[in-house]
C-alpha cells in the first residue's frame, strides 16, 4: 500500500477552504461535512506519519440517510442524529453517482476514489472519476513557457528590426538626390567597337556545323567515383540494457473520507553499454570517363580595336574607322558630362543624356536628381 497523505475540503455553509481532512466539522461555523463535500489535493503534500496511518481508515464515509451528514466507516450509527447504517446507505462515492445507479450498484467498487494521473500508462477503471489536482505545477510550466516564448520573439523581432533598418538604409543610399549645379564644363566621349572576322581554332566535345575538323581523340571528360576494395574497420556501438527498476509515485487514490493514498509503480532504469561491432568499409577510387574532344577551325567575329574620341565643349564626332574589308563596326556607345560646383561650393561629375547635355550652357544654374551611379536628368520647374 501506498503511503497516505490528508486532503482537504471546502465549507459550502460559511465558505471557509482549505480544511484539513482530518477535521469532520468546519473549524469556523461547527457544520458537519455533508454528502456534498468534494475532497482534494493542494499544491503541497501532507503525508501522515506511519505510525498514525495505521489508523486511518481505507474506507470511504457513508452518508446518513436522514441527517445527510458524512460518517467514519468504522462508525454503525450517525454521530448527527443517531439513526443506524443500513444495506441501503450510500457511501461517498455512491452518493455522487446518478440516482438511477444507486438500484444497481453492487458495492464491490465501494472502495473506489478518484485516481489524481501521473502516467498515462496507468489503466484506471471507467467508472472511476478522475480527481481535479492543484493545476500549480502546469501554471508554473506555462509561465516558464510564456517567458521562453517571449524571449525567443524578442530576439526574432531584435533580427528582424536590423534587417529592416539595413534594408531601408540601402535603400536610402540608393535612392536618387536632388543637386543644384552652376555649370563650368562640358566632356564628353564616344567610343566605336569594331570586330573581325577570323578563322580561329577551337576545341569542344561537340563539332559544330560550320566548322572543320582539324583532328578528334580520346580525352578524359571527368571522374566517377567507384568502388576499389573494402577494409575491416571496427567501431564502439552503444546499446541500452535494464539494470534494474525504481517505484515512483503515479497518481493519488480518494480514500472518500478527507485522505488520499498513493498509487505506486514501477519503472526499469537503463544502462548504457558498448559493444565493438566490426564492419566492412568501401574505399573508392577515382575512375576517369572518356569522351571524344573535337579540333576544329571555325570562322567569328571577334573584337578587332576600338576607336576613341573624346573632348570639352559641344562639339562632339565620332572617329574614322577605316574598316578593311573582314571589319564590322560591332557597337557603338557614348557618354555626355557636366562639370560643376554644388550649393556647397562643391565640384561634381554629372553624366546626362545627350538631350538634357545638349540643351545646357556654361555658367547656367539647373537642377538635376542623380543616381547613385552618378547618371542625372533635368528636373523640370
């Protein structure tokens, strides 16, 4: 048998709590503990000597017939009003089922009380209730949960918000900016590609169609790796054994009369243990794959020369190009600038279309929205 602990019950006369099982009146108004009581547990246990819970009863109270008042089992008549225990007084657990089972109750569970769960493994009978415990314990879980639950948001928002402060100062960095500038000079530069067209050889595992082989062999392409041989190796592998079992605590049993008992179990403890274990590794090898690589001459266009001009002022050109007759001019590009000082007193490079270039004079004030590139266009008053 499981050790015994004292419960406690609520007045439902003057509304006193807490009571210790042990008391069958209310401390504070003298009224009896009635059918109605509902005995339980609090957040700490009161466990009864062992030389005391000799004397405890592992009966439940029967309720008087009459007066409605709970009675000790050992007692035959009500200690209330005197009248004597019969074949149809209820006890406390009977007295809480519905009134069309108290006809077809037998008595053999009698001295059933509600099981407080430890373990789920724990089988407990259907017509057993399921006692109410001090939810203590899981409040202290849930705060413990909440402060962790917050921490772990805390720091995600902390992350988050610096990710958002970069994220919108790279975007202000990149965001174009409004200058003013006097100009005092114009550059500008213009640049033509030119290509030719050349036999050049080339190599590649496909031939393509408009070349000519010149020759083709046998090449490594790449390595596969496969499997040369094995060696023996051994290992520690850990593995798990009982070593022996221990007797823990897994619920409470209402004894119905202000005492719960302890429902015990056993569980095995494990053991951690090594064993070698031998076993087989493959060492592999790299394995070389051929393919055929083609030699071949093939005519492109290539990059050639460029020609180059550049200069201040308005008056850009474009060079002579002089193209020989395998020469193609392959693009063409160009670049217009001012020179000038901001409204700080500041000299700036500002690159401008060819319109808005165009359309300015030396000493003029404009103003322009430039780019992080330094590339601007004319703001329109």
């Amino acid at each position: 048998m499981g050790r015994i602990l004292e419960g406690f019950w609520d007045c439902k006369y003057c509304g006193t709590t807490h009571i210790g099982g042990r008391h069958r009146e209310c401390p504070n108004c003298g009224k009896a503990r009635s059918k109605d009581t509902e005995f339980y547990l609090g957040t700490e246990r009161n466990y009864v000597p062992k030389n005391q819970s000799r004397d405890i009863s592992r009966n439940p109270d029967w309720v008087c017939e009459f007066c409605q008042q709970l009675n000790s089992d050992n007692d035959t008549v009500c200690k209330y009003c005197g009248s004597s225990r019969t074949k149809r007084t209820l006890n406390y657990f009977q007295a809480k089922l519905p009134s069309s089972a108290h006809d077809s109750y037998n008595g053999s569970d009698s001295n059933s009380g509600c099981t407080e769960q430890m373990n789920s493994g724990e089988n407990i009978s259907a017509s057993t209730p399921t006692c109410k415990a001090s939810d203590q314990p899981s409040r202290q879980k849930s705060s413990k949960s909440v402060k962790e639950f917050l921490a772990s948001h805390c720091y995600q928002l902390l992350i988050t918000l610096l990710l958002v402060a970069g994220i919108v100062g790279m975007v202000f960095l990149f965001l174009p900016k409004e200058l003013e500038i006097t100009i005092n000079e114009f550059t500008w530069t213009r640049t033509i590609d030119i290509e030719r067209y050349q036999t050049v050889e080339e190599s590649s595992w496909s031939l393509p169609s408009n070349s000519r082989l010149l020759y083709s062999q046998l090449e490594i392409h790449h390595y596969q790796s496969v499997i040369d041989h094995y060696e023996i190796r051994t290992r520690q592998v850990a593995k798990q054994r009982i070593s022996g079992y221990e007797t823990y605590v897994s619920g409470y049993r209402d004894l119905g009369n202000g005492y719960f008992e302890e429902i015990t179990s056993q569980r095995p403890i494990y053991e951690t243990y090594y064993e070698t274990e031998t076993y087989q590794e493959p060492v592999y090898r790299d394995e070389p794959v051929y393919k055929t690589k083609y030699y071949y001459e093939i005519e492109k266009w290539l990059y050639e020369r460029s020609v180059l001009t550049n200069g201040s002022g308005k008056s850009p050109y474009w060079g002579e190009t002089n193209l020989s007759s395998d020469e193609r001019i392959a693009s063409r590009s160009e670049t217009y600038s001012i020179i000038g000082l901001d409204s700080k007193g500041e000299e700036e490079t500002i690159i401008l279309s060819f319109e808005d270039w165009s359309s300015l004079e030396v000493g003029q004030t404009v103003k322009l929205r430039v780019s992080i590139g330094g590339h601007g266009e004319i703001i329109e008053e």
